[in-house]
C-alpha cells in the first residue's frame, strides 16, 4: 500500500524520460529558429550597412539606372542603381507567371475534369517528376534550346528577358500544374453533380463552379511559382545575358537581382561597398520572399472565410 | 455569340491542345536531355575527372562529390529535422503563440531563395568561421535548405499514425518519448523514408547553396586514400568540391572545353536519370517497408 | 443545460431530481472516488458536480447517450484527458488526490489501466504486445515475462487461441481477439483499476459476450468501470450503474435498482428507452 503511495508521489523513470525526450526535441526545433533568425540577422545586416555605413541613399539605390558599384558619377557618389536589376527580376518573374498560368490552369483541368484516368496514369505522375527536375537544367535546356531559338527568330545574342522568362515558365509550369491539381481535387463532388444536375454544361460546371470555388488555391499555386520563379538564380543567369542595364526590350541581355549577385560575391572584397551592395541585392530578394509568404497567408485567409 | 452546347465544345478542344501542348513541352525537355546526354554517357565519362581546357574530361569526381555532400547533408539535417518533427507533433501545445511562430519560422526558411541559404552559409561558415570552401559548408548550406521540408514530412508522417496508438502506450504508463521511439517512430517510418529520399532528390539537384559553399572547383581524388584528414582523401571534409549541379552551371556560363555541351547533356542527363531514380526508390521502399511492417509472420 | 434539466425535472412532481448512492466506507471497500469532478473543453463544460464511489472488486458501468459526459468521466479517472482538458475537482486514489500536480501521471496510470472503444494492439507479435510496457518498466527476467504472457492471456480468455503463435503478429488477429489481447495486455500489468471505455461496442456479438465473460472473470482481481452503451450488457455484468446525462450525473445506485426501479425520471425514460 504505502510503497505504492510513495512512487505516485515521486517522479518515475517515465516521467525523467519524458522530460529528456522533450529537452531534446525541443532544441531540434530552437536550432531551425535560430538558423531562420540568424539568416535574416546577417544579411539585413550586411545589406543596410551599405545605407548606414556606405551612406548610399536608399532612393538612389532602389531608382538609380546605373550600376557599376566599383566607379563613381561626376559628384563621387558610386553607382548603385539596382533598378536594372530589380526590373529585371520583376519582369521574367511576370512574364512567366503570366504564360505559366493559363497552361497550368488548362492542363489541371484536362486532367482532373475530362480525362482523369490519363490524369492519373501518365500525366501525374510525370508533372510530379518535373517538380523535381533541378533548375540547372532547366538553365541548360535554355542556354542550348531557347537562346538559338530566340537568336534565330529575333536576331541579336538570344539571351535576355524573353529567354529569361520562358526557362522560369517551363521550370515553374510542374509545381504550378501539380499544385493546382490538388486544388481541383479538393472541390467537393457534389458541386460537380449538383452543377450537372442544374442542366450545365461541362465547361459551365467547370468554368462557373470549379474553377470560381478554387480560385484561392490556384491564386496560391500561382504566388508560389512567381516566388520560385524570383528566387531562382542560377537557371537565369545562364540566359539573361547578365548585363546590368535598363532592358530596352526583351531581347538585349539583361540582369536579375539573383544573377548579379551570384556573378559578383566572389569578385568582390568583404566589407567593400561592392560587396555590400551586393548583399542589398540579397536583402530585397529576402524582403520579397517575405511578401510571396504574407501574400500567400492573406489569400488563405480570405479563402477560409 | 456561341450557344452553351458550341462553347462546351469549343472549350475542350482548348483544353485538350492546352494538355497536349503542355504534354509534348514536358517530352521535349526531358527527351532532348536524354537523347544529347545518354549517347554521351560511358563508364570514362562517369568515372574520369572533367577537365578544364580539352574535350573527353568526365564527371567522376563531381558525381562522387555529389553523393557524399547528399549523405553529409543527411547525416546533419535528419536528426534535426526528426527531433523538431517530434517535437511540432508528439509534444507541442498547438494553441502556444511561440510554436504558432515557429511553424511561420519554419516556412518562411521553406520559401527562401537557395542563393540567399548559400550566401548566408557563405557569410557565416566559410568566411567567420573559417571553414573555407568545403563539403562541411556545403552540407551544412543543403542542411538550412532541407531542414523544412523534411521536418515536415516528419511531422506528416507522425501525423498519420492513429491517436489510438498513443493512447495505448499512455494508459500503460509508458511516457511519450518511450511510445514515440517505440511505437509511433516504427509505424511511421515506411514514409519518412520516403520523405527522405525525396528530400534526397532535391538536395542532389541544387546547386544555388552550393557555389559559395562547397565552391566550385573539384580538386582530384585519390581513391586509394580513404583516410578523411589527407587533403586528397575522397573523404576529407575539409576539401572543396563541386557537385554534378554546380559543374553544369559552371560548364555552361564559363567552360572553356571544346566539349562543354556534350560534357553538360551528360552529366544533365546522369542528374535526371537520378532524381527519377529517387523517385523510384522512395516509392519502391515505401511499399517494401510497408508490407514488412504489416507482415502476419 | 441545467435550466434545462430542471424545468423537465419540475413538470414530472414529486421525483426527486437526483439520487447518487452514498457508499458506507465500514461496510464498503472504496477503491476510487471523486469529488466535484468538472471537466472542461475550452470554455465548453462537458461534465461537473460529478461525486461517485467505486467498490473494489466489483464492476460499476457508467451509461447514458452520446454526449453525456460518462466516457469523458471515465478518460479523466487516468488524467487521459489532461492535454485537451481542464479537469477540477478531487480523485481519491488510495488516500491520495490523484489529480493533483504531485502525482506522476505515468506511474499512476500503471494501477489504473484503461482499455479503449476500437482495438488497439501495436504492431508487434501478440507476446511483445503484452511485454513490451514491463519490459520498459524495468523488467527483464525472461521466465518472469513468459508467465505474466500465459496468465494474463488466460485471463482474458486469449490463451487457448494464441498459445500456439505467439510470435505471430497482433494485427492478424480478429477483432474481439484483438481486444481481448489489449485487456490482457492492460492486466499484465497487475493494475488495480481497469477502465473500460466501451470496449463491445466495435464487435461482434459472440466476440462482445466473450469479452463480457472474461470481465466477470477479471472481476475477481480488480476494480472494473465500464463506459457502454448497451444496457442489457451493464446490466448483464455490472454491480452497480451511474446514469449521465447532459454532464451530470443523475442516478447512481445498485444495478439491479437502476433497472427496476429507478428513482428519476430521465433515467425511467432513459432505461426505458424513451431517448437515447
């Protein structure tokens, strides 16, 4: 009786195991939080100090079209116009999400609402596969297919915006398919019967029921492309052409914030202005990578309610 | 105007061009990559050192680099993820402010771009803590990139484990830690292996994290030193080493070899043929765990 | 729901509104009892005022429908619910407040067993089911571990099914074997308390009547509290019966007293079969 009494009132090997395991677990867990807050620690850190030790102006930095961090204009002040860049990358990240879209949206469809069974035999799988496929070759398949292709059909090098935009749209065209599969998937059947049952046709259904109640997913998938579409460095700067100018059109070689920066950070000196301009260049994309998240969050949101 | 029954026609002629188009472009990319590279494939090409000036160098080193910074990868980034998986599901007041955060955190370090993951690695790992150009970079670099992915799929598969399995270890006064190592850790594990061979796949393809990190030279092996601390030993940490991903990024913006399409179709294609192969082999695995798990001995 | 409650209650006169059976500790050996147990999900109360007295060696089985509150009751009785709710109030276990902070959970739950609705076996042979807690408690002695396998599995009226594979894996097994292996594995134990939460309601009915022999069997050796919804089987097995509704209890008495002649009228009704 009493034995029992006193081991319920004293801590058990269970219960300092438990508490090992979730000492344990837990740090797991701080360790990725720390990593999270470390990255943004040092690269905000890096990439203010060319406003607050370099004393570039912000608004030169964001609107300035001349980029040459190394030289200095008439009144000494160097040249960090990042806006080519910025551009740039705002414009292949569009540009492929537009063409992107209606693909992903069509193929969706085709094989979630009229072919399901060749939905599931053979493009699912292969969609799936793509998502996979690593960027540099999507970089390669670009640099030996679509810049001779560009060259031929509108003269000039080949590499630029264009080039730039079609390598992200094919890189970016399984996640988005994939993604706006399972949205599809995810409307309930009876829409589809009661739909039917009203007398519409297929495509009505699909147009004004399905497509229309899982907006707010395929809206999702698209966000989520143009995030990876903007992030992606290497892929673009195999075709852009890496020439940090104000794109005249889409193709004369240009630049995004992912190709000059991966180009220069091992051509310039830690601590310089060079380098820490470059680390700007960073910020931005991390800064954007934070807004794709905020968007991405807002439309769950309105689509919860 | 069209009337409904025109335009329901209509619409899915568009969408089954919409498909095919979509089908052939996928062909296309993957069928170009495998008819340029596969002819190129040869047990030299796979197996010889890349050369920097002249045609006939291989991939050898790269693709050995390629699977050792994978398992160095793993080796760091799977306890971690397992640990923080644990913990997110078996442990975690899900309501708490601070777990609510961290699962914010944990997807916003999902979204980053790898070039910011690798510049970051670069920063800290090999300039602050002097750990130079090296597949200990590199690994931790791919670590930060596959941390979220694979504490999610942790988390998933644990989530798939029935509560009732808890509840049977609790009532008999085994702790958490002693259910979750015993039983749901056991029950879980056919998909967590697949989580982590597709996690695999994904890691062995970038090469964004990678330049800064692990660096993109690939200095020649010895194979016959498998002693980790001599500078040419395969196994040595501390060396830098290009992967298959960065040596195709490397050859097509700067090579200089007469052969660099050939060399870049090549090792593109080595690098498809093993993303399918991880694909295959997660799904592989999953059954095979899958049945011994379930089997009636 | 109380205003509820009480405005049925006043329309019906003269029965009282509640009858609990007051336990007589000299005549009476009481194995667990609760004082102004409340439970609560967030801010929605699914059980309170709930003061019950369990006899040792007998069984007691808690009744009423869905949403009553009796299985909450009985998962709080081993502080199972203590993740997902706040539980107040007194559980009396051998002199001691076992819903209190001092207490170690894990150890406690060693002597006061539960057994759930749906089986649950892990996914192990039907030996290692039933040894893997002792040997986690610390137990190691192989022939020690091989009798507790053979008696428990006898007790719970397995032995004569299994004895042969007992390295075969549990989830082979049926349903009501399955079931009955979780019994012997709760046993195997040696708990004081077992707690059953309707452990029938996902079987057969010669699997369920196996399972109600082998608790009048276990009856010998522990304290046994039932959560059913079949009324023929709590009164079938069970000494005494605690009737919930709406979060309270509203009778508790003799079995054989609750089945003829209930005091209160939900439970006439209830018993009756006029809802449920």
């Amino acid at each position: 009786m009493d034995l029992i009494r006193e081991s319920l009132l004293k801590k058990s090997k269970a219960s300092k195991k438990d508490q090992f395991g979730r000492v344990i677990t837990f740090s797991a867990l701080l360790l990725i939080v720390l990593v999270v807050v470390s990255i943004f620690w040092f690269v905000a850190s890096k990439g203010l100090a060319t406003f607050f030790s370099n004393k570039v102006n912000l608004w030169d930095f964001l609107s300035g079209k001349n980029w040459a961090p190394g030289q200095t204009d008439a009144s000494g002040t160097p040249l960090t116009g990042a806006l080519p860049m910025i551009t740039g990358s705002f414009l292949v990240t569009l540009m492929a999400a537009l063409i992107a879209t209606p693909f992903a949206i069509g193929t969706a469809v085709f094989m979630t609402e009229i072919s399901p069974k060749r939905g599931a035999k053979i493009l699912g799988p292969v969609t799936e596969l793509l998502v996979g496929i690593p960027s540099v070759v999507y970089g390669f398949i670009g640099l030996s297919v679509i810049v001779p292709t560009l060259r031929y059909l509108f003269g000039g090098s080949g590499f630029g915006i264009l080039a730039g935009a079609m390598v992200l749209f094919v890189m970016i065209l399984p996640t988005v398919t994939s993604m706006t599969v399972d949205t599809l998937k995810s409307v309930p059947r009876h829409y589809r019967e009661s739909a039917l049952a009203l007398g519409a046709t297929r495509w009505q259904t699909i147009y004004k029921v399905i497509l229309r109640s899982a907006t707010p997913g395929i809206l999702t998938a698209v966000v989520f492309g143009m995030a990876r579409a903007f992030g992606e460095a290497l892929a673009v700067q195999m075709v852009i052409g890496n020439a940090s100018l104000m794109p005249k059109d889409l193709t004369s070689p240009a630049s995004t914030l992912t190709s000059i920066l991966t180009q220069g950070i091992g051509n310039t000196v830690m601590g310089s202005l060079e380098n820490n301009v470059l680390w700007s260049l960073a910020l931005i994309l991390l800064l954007m990578s934070l807004v794709f998240n905020i968007i991405i969050r807002a439309i769950a949101k309105k689509g919860a309610i | 105007m069209l009337n409904p029954k025109q335009s329901d026609k209509l619409a899915s002629v568009m969408l089954y061009t919409i498909a095919g188009f979509v089908i052939l472009v996928l062909a296309a990319l993957v069928g170009y990559i495998l008819v340029q590279g596969v002819p190129h494939l040869s047990w030299h090409f796979l197996t010889s050192p890349s050369s920097a000036f002249t045609a006939g160098g291989g991939i050898g080193v790269q693709l050995f680099n390629s699977f050792y910074l994978l398992i160095m990868t793993m080796i760091i980034s799977f306890p971690i993820a397992l640990g923080a998986g644990i913990y997110l599901h078996e442990y975690a007041n899900q309501k708490n402010q601070f777990i609510r955060l961290t699962r914010t955190a944990i997807e916003i370090l999902s979204s980053l771009p790898s070039v910011v993951v690798g510049l970051f690695g670069f920063l800290l790992f090999v300039v602050q803590f002097k750990l130079g150009f090296s597949i200990l970079s590199g690994a931790i670099a791919l670590t930060f990139f596959n941390l979220p992915l694979l504490t999610r799929s942790v988390e998933d598969s644990l989530r798939s484990i029935p509560n009732l399995q808890r509840e049977a270890g609790a009532a008999l006064g085994l702790s958490r830690w002693e259910t979750v190592g015993h039983i749901i850790l056991p029950a879980a594990v056919p998909s967590i292996v697949t989580g982590v061979v597709l996690s695999a796949g994904r890691v062995f393809g970038e090469a964004a994290a990678l330049i800064y990190t692990a660096g993109q030279s690939a200095p020649a092996l010895d194979f016959g030193d498998w002693n980790p601390f001599n500078t040419a030993s395969p196994l040595n940490i501390m060396r830098p080493a290009e992967t298959l991903a960065v040596h195709i990024w490397k050859v097509n913006s700067e090579g200089i070899m007469p052969d660099a399409a050939a060399v870049s179709a090549g090792a593109s294609a080595v690098l498809i043929i093993a993303v399918l192969l991880f694909n295959f082999l997660a799904r592989f695995l999953s059954s095979v765990l899958y049945k011994h798990l379930t089997a009636t001995k | 729901m109380t205003a509820n409650l009480q405005g049925s209650l006043n329309l019906t006169g003269s029965q009282p509104d509640r009858h609990i059976y007051q336990m007589d500790k000299d005549k009476h050996e009481i194995a667990l009892s609760t004082t102004d147990l409340q439970v609560a999900y967030g801010n929605n109360v699914a059980l309170q005022n709930a003061d019950l007295s369990f006899e040792r060696f007998k069984i007691t089985s808690l009744i009423g429908a869905s949403g009553s509150g009796k299985s909450t009751f009985l998962r709080s009785l081993n502080r199972m619910n203590d993740d997902v709710a706040t539980v107040g109030g007194q559980i009396m276990y051998r002199g001691l407040d076992i819903n209190s902070h001092d207490i170690d959970v894990y150890e406690m739950r060693k002597h006061i067993g539960m057994v759930f609705q749906r089986p649950n076996p892990f996914a192990k042979s039907i030996s290692d089911n039933i040894t893997f807690a002792l040997k986690q408690h610390g137990m190691h002695d192989k022939k020690k571990l091989a009798e507790i396998v053979e008696t428990s599995l006898k007790q719970a009226a397995l032995w004569d099914e299994v004895k042969d594979d007992l390295k075969k894996s549990a989830l082979s097994l049926s349903g009501g074997q399955q079931q009955r292996l979780v019994i012997a594995r709760a046993i195997a134990m040696k708990p004081d308390i077992l707690l059953l939460d309707e452990p029938a309601s996902a079987l057969d009915p010669i699997s369920s009547s196996k399972i109600e022999d082998t608790l009048m069997e276990l009856k010998k050796h522990y304290t046994i509290i039932i959560v059913t919804h079949n009324m023929q089987q709590a009164s079938r097995i069970s000494d005494y019966t605690a009737f919930f509704h709406a979060g309270e209890v509203i009778e508790y008495d003799l079995t054989r007293k609750i089945f003829t002649r209930p005091k209160v009228q939900l439970t006439i009704d209830y018993v009756n079969g006029n809802f449920g």
